[in-house]
C-alpha cells in the first residue's frame, strides 16, 4: 500500500481548497505542463468543512476518471456555510490527458478521510490529507 501526506495552505479557505486541488493532480503530473483549454464548474456540498474537503477533492478525481481531463487552474468562487452544512462552487481549468505532453508520476485511486485535518488561523489555513496511490 502507498499513501502520499498531503499539506496544502492559503490565506483564505476558498485558496486553499484551490491549492489542494492543484496538489491532487501535482502529484499525478507536472501541472505546469498542463494547459488550461476546458473549463468546468463544480458543486459540492458536505455536513461540515472536512467533509467539504473531501467531496471537492473527490469530485475532481472522478471528473479526472470520467472525462480523463488533467485540471492545473482551480478557483474556489464561494464556500458557504447552509442549513444543512457548506457548499461550495468552483471553476477548473485543465485539458484532456495527452501522454505525448503529460508525465505520468502516479495514479490516485482515492482520498481519504484518514487524518484528514483543516487547521484555521489568523489569516492562514492549512488542510491536510492522504491520497492513496
């Protein structure tokens, strides 16, 4: 079994839910490399912010298996706390996957809830969580 411990920060939660999107495929390629030719809304929503984290990561791994676009442009439009929990709404930029151009580093099969943590400060927050590859 091999997991990567990912740390993705920001000075908002909306920055750095971008920068944990932008870290799930950063460990599949080189996201440099990948152009940001289709756009994509997504919607996710959860009972509470961990659960957020995990919905908006997972919902970017199955677009990933479904539609084999690699995304690189990410942008967190709102993250709002409802009746029922939070939502949040994005855009993602990205193009279809091209072994001709796009290294190949490792699959991701899945996120995990395991030690997953968002920590909330004064102008920094910082998200951690494990991908299993």
């Amino acid at each position: 079994m091999a997991d990567a411990y990912v740390e993705a920060y920001g000075a908002s939660l909306q920055e750095c839910f971008e920068n944990a999107g932008l870290a799930l495929f950063e460990t599949m390629t080189d996201t440099e490399k990948v152009a940001q030719t289709v756009e994509e809304e997504v919607e996710v929503s959860s009972s509470d912010k961990l659960g957020l984290l995990y919905a908006w990561l997972e919902r970017l791994l199955v677009m990933f298996d479904t539609s084999g676009n690699l995304y690189s442009g990410f942008k967190v439009l709102r993250i709002k706390r409802t009746e029922d929990g939070y939502s949040l709404r994005a855009k993602v930029w990205g193009e279809p996957f091209n072994p001709g151009v796009h290294a190949q580093k490792t699959e991701v099969k899945a996120v995990t809830y395991h030690q997953m943590e968002i920590h909330e400060n004064q102008g920094r927050v910082v998200a951690r969580f494990i991908l299993d590859l």
